[in-house]
C-alpha cells in the first residue's frame, strides 16, 4: 500500500499497490502528497488491464534513486513511465533524460501558482529530449496516453481503447437525450 500522510501525520490517500510480476508501465511522483493527483492514473491501468508499478521518486530529494529508477526501467520490462510533480517540476525531464522510454509528464497543481508552474517545468523541454505532458492534475489523461502508446503496437489493447471510447460517446448521447427531452 503506498499512502499520502497530510500535515498532521494521517493518511489522507492510499492506493493499493499491485504485486504484478512484470510491470509495463511505471508511475512515479516527487512526493507522496502528488498521491491523490497520481492515483488516477493507476485507475485506467486498472480499468485497461495493465500491469503497473508505482513510487515516490524524487528529483532534488532522492536524485540517486532517481538516476538508478530510469536507469533500470527498460532492463525491468517498463514499456512507458508516468511522471508526476509539481513546482520547479524536473523529475519527468530527468528521467526522460535517461531512458529512451517515452514519458508522460503529469504537472501537479502546486499551492503557489496554481501549477503553471509545474505545467511550464514540464511542457518546455528543450528540443532532443520530449516529454508527453497532460493538463495541469490531469493523470487520467496520462493513463489513457499509456495505454494508446502500448497499444500502436497491440490490437486488442486499441480494441480496448475503441471500447472505452465509445462508451464516452454513449454517456454524452445519453445526457444529450436526456437533457433535450
Ligand atoms: C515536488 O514538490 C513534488 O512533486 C510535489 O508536487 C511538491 C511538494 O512536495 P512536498 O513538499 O509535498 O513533499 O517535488
């Protein structure tokens, strides 16, 4: 179980962490309290069916860990890795400059800037080295990314995508009827 303590000590979030042997996707974030941003992306993995690992990887705290989690990545099986933080946001840049896995970057909602500045830490790599980044708190949308990039080279899992996109369309039309009745 990876939990999220508040300010005073107690839990606020806990996710429990699958024991897969053979984790395709890695989501990492620079802190427990980015938990309840993170954990959304674990839910589309675990509505899509894929095997996850998940962790508190920290650029400027644990930059060891952090250089031996990217490093290894590839040799683990990880085919793509999530990469959540906020503020002065480099862990998803730093880790995508270390593996030639694609990265998706989660900018999380910081409480000084509202997370412009996380968004902007992440979303203006420089050229040679990019990182996908989703919506500021928007690790939903990081989820669903993993799952298209594994699935360009899986049939069943767009199959799965196509499913899961028409059930959006279904929800729309029906609160459309809904709301024209
Ligand atoms: C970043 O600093 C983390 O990604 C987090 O979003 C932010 C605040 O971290 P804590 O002070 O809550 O640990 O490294």
């Amino acid at each position: 179980v990876l939990k999220a303590v508040d300010g005073e000590g107690n839990d606020s979030t806990s996710i429990e962490v699958p024991h897969k042997s053979s984790p395709s996707v890695g989501i990492i974030m620079g802190s427990d309290s980015d938990l309840p941003t993170m954990k959304d992306a674990a839910v589309v993995l675990d509505d899509f069916g894929i095997p996850y690992e998940i962790s508190v990887v920290s650029a400027h705290r644990t930059p060891e860990y952090m250089y031996e989690y990217a490093t290894t990545a590839e040799a683990r099986g990880i085919n793509v890795i999530i990469a959540g933080a906020g503020g002065a946001a480099h862990l998803p840049g730093m880790v995508a400059a270390l593996t030639p896995l694609p990265v998706v970057g989660v900018p999380v909602k910081s409480s000084a800037l509202s997370g412009n500045d996380s968004l902007l830490s992440i979303v203006q790599m420089p050229k040679g080295i990019p990182v996908a980044t989703v919506a500021i708190g928007n690790a939903a949308n990081a989820g669903l990314l993993a799952v298209r990039i594994l699935g360009a080279a899986n049939p069943g899992m767009r199959q799965k995508m196509a499913r899961f996109m028409s059930s959006e369309s279904t929800m729309v039309e029906t609160k459309r009827r809904k709301l024209e009745s």
